[in-house]
C-alpha cells in the first residue's frame, strides 16, 4: 500500500514538473506586450507637488506613477515610497516635489522585452512596478505584479478558474484562534 502511495505521489510530481516546463517555456519567452492587461503610463512632471502624484495614482486606480521630464523617463513614485518615504515623516505634501522622494532612474524594459526579463526584475530588485519605454526612453507604460498573476491565470485558466469551492475554515481551538 505504501508503495502505491508513493508511485502517486511521484507520478504527480513529474505532472507538475512538466506543466511547470511547459508553462515555463510559454511565458518565459514572450514578449511583455502579449500582457493582455498592460496599462499605458501615468506620467508627472518632476516638480509635481507629492499630493498631486497621490491624488493621480488614486484617480487613475494605479500603484505608481512614472515621473517624465523632456518626454525622458527620470523616476517613478510607488505606493511604497509613499509608506517608506511619506508616511509618518513631517514632509509637506503641497510643498514636497515628488522628485524628492521618487526613486530615480529606474529600470526598464521595453515592450518587446521578454516576461522572463520582467519577472527577473521584480524578483530579484523586489520591485512591484517595471516601466516600459520605447526606444528613445520615453515612458509608455507600466508592468505590474498584477499583469503577470493575471497572464499565471489567464495561462492555467481551466486550472485556476474552475477550482471546487474551498472547505469551511475549521477552528482549530474551541475559541477559533
């Protein structure tokens, strides 16, 4: 019986193994753009106060905005420089220009760049926003987390999608801690 259990267990590992290459080999090798999710640039000029650049992520529902001087990409502002940089500081939001706290000359890729360079990037720099630019630097959107999970999911769509509903949650303790 133990056997058979592990001849399973081991079958079932090859299967993963081999959807994994297979996955692999289709995602890693196409180019960003096919990220049918891609959102054009949000861009602001470097003396744009850091009120206003929050007020342009939330308005336009993004995690970041690239900042742009001269039509030239210089910096982006993330929602973490905004918990990192902003938060809990005495900085004057209507007086503090986001190229002050922005992260400057970032890395990016261009459109035609493969997701392996893309996923590259975010795990290795830990970044969660990649601009793109097109060949004269200029800023024409921005990858990110949520474009490759949602091209992870639109890939192993059958397998993501069409999950049983998940078990009750079970307390562990009579006081359901």
């Amino acid at each position: 019986m133990d056997d058979e259990i592990i001849l399973e267990e081991e079958s079932i590992a090859e299967e993963r193994a081999a959807e994994g290459t297979r996955l692999g080999a289709v995602m890693l090798n196409q180019p960003i753009r096919v990220l049918a999710t891609l959102r054009p640039a949000i861009c602001v000029p470097p003396q744009t106060t850091v009120r206003q650049a929050i007020e342009r992520m939330n308005q336009s529902n993004v995690g970041c905005v690239l900042v742009e001087q001269r039509g030239a990409l210089v910096g982006i502002f993330t929602e973490r420089d905004v918990l990192t940089k902003i938060v809990g500081t005495a900085i004057d939001l209507d007086r503090t220009a986001v190229d002050s706290v922005m992260t400057p000359d970032p890395e990016a890729l261009s459109l035609d760049d493969r997701v392996s360079y893309a996923l590259n990037k975010m795990s290795v720099g830990g970044y969660r926003h990649v601009p793109l630019v097109d060949n004269a630097g200029r800023p024409v959107g921005v990858l990110s987390m949520r474009n490759v999970v949602d091209y992870v999911v639109d890939l192993l769509r059958a397998q993501v999608l069409n999950l049983p509903p998940s078990p009750p949650n079970i307390a562990s303790a009579r006081e359901g801690a």
